[in-house]
C-alpha cells in the first residue's frame, strides 16, 4: 500500500512539474466581433477580407480601418526548475535535512507490538471506590 501511495504521489509531483512548464500560444482571428478562426499551433487563417492598400497610387494616403483584427494569447511556463541546495543558508539547509528526516521517520513502524506495561499486573482491589464514592458513569 505505501508503495502504490508512493508512486502516485511522484506521478502527480511529475505532473505538476511538467504543466508548470508547459507554455503554449492560441491565436485568434476576427472579423469584425465574430470569431472566425482560432490555431493552437500557428496562426490562424485569414478571412480574407482585408483590405487591398495600392502600392503605387498617392491618391489613397488616408487608410481605412481594418474590419479584420489577429488576437494572439500567449501564456508562458516557468524556465528556471534547477534549484541548487547550495544556494541555502546553514540554517535552511538543517531545516530541511530535520524536516525530510523527521518526515521520513513518520510513517516507518514498529517492528513487533510493544507494550510498556506487559510485566506490571494490576493493583489488588481491597474496596470497589466508585460505589464507596457513588460516582457513576453515565
């Protein structure tokens, strides 16, 4: 059972450390307020109805506002996992050994059931008190 226990929790520790790190990028196209295409893996596809500005013509120096608009969620993972044990003060260092010991030792159990009071019998009752003292338990 403690090893089933054991290899379960590294299985979720793993876990946690690799969707710590795992960094992914949605990229969204609009047109207009409507969703038109998203991509997790690269960018998303156009509509295509952005609009064709001429190359050579002066006439057309005032630009029209785009209907179309690219949307690009990017959420970044942690980078820096390597933490040195060296970096610890004297004093983090022996918490750290007191706390992985103390915790280690636990759940380790006994070998054999050990009763203190095995070779000491009970007192001779001369008197029965509890109905010399008429306290009851209830």
């Amino acid at each position: 059972m403690k090893r089933v226990l054991f290899q379960i929790s590294s299985f979720l520790m793993a876990l946690v450390v690799l969707f710590s790190t795992f960094s992914f990028t949605v990229a969204q196209h609009y047109c207009g307020d409507d969703l038109v295409d998203f991509s997790f893996f690269g960018q998303a596809e156009s509509c295509g109805m952005e609009i064709q500005r001429p190359s050579d013509s002066h006439k057309h120096n005032l630009e029209k506002k785009d209907c179309c608009d690219d949307v690009t969620l990017s959420i970044s993972g942690q980078h820096d996992l390597k933490l040195s044990f060296e970096k610890l003060s004297f004093e983090q260092q022996q918490f750290v050994v007191s706390f992985v010991y103390s915790y280690l030792n636990l759940f380790e159990g006994l070998q054999e059931n050990i009763v203190p009071f095995n070779h000491y019998p009970p007192p001779l009752l001369v008197k029965d008190i509890q109905i010399l003292d008429q306290t009851f338990l209830i």
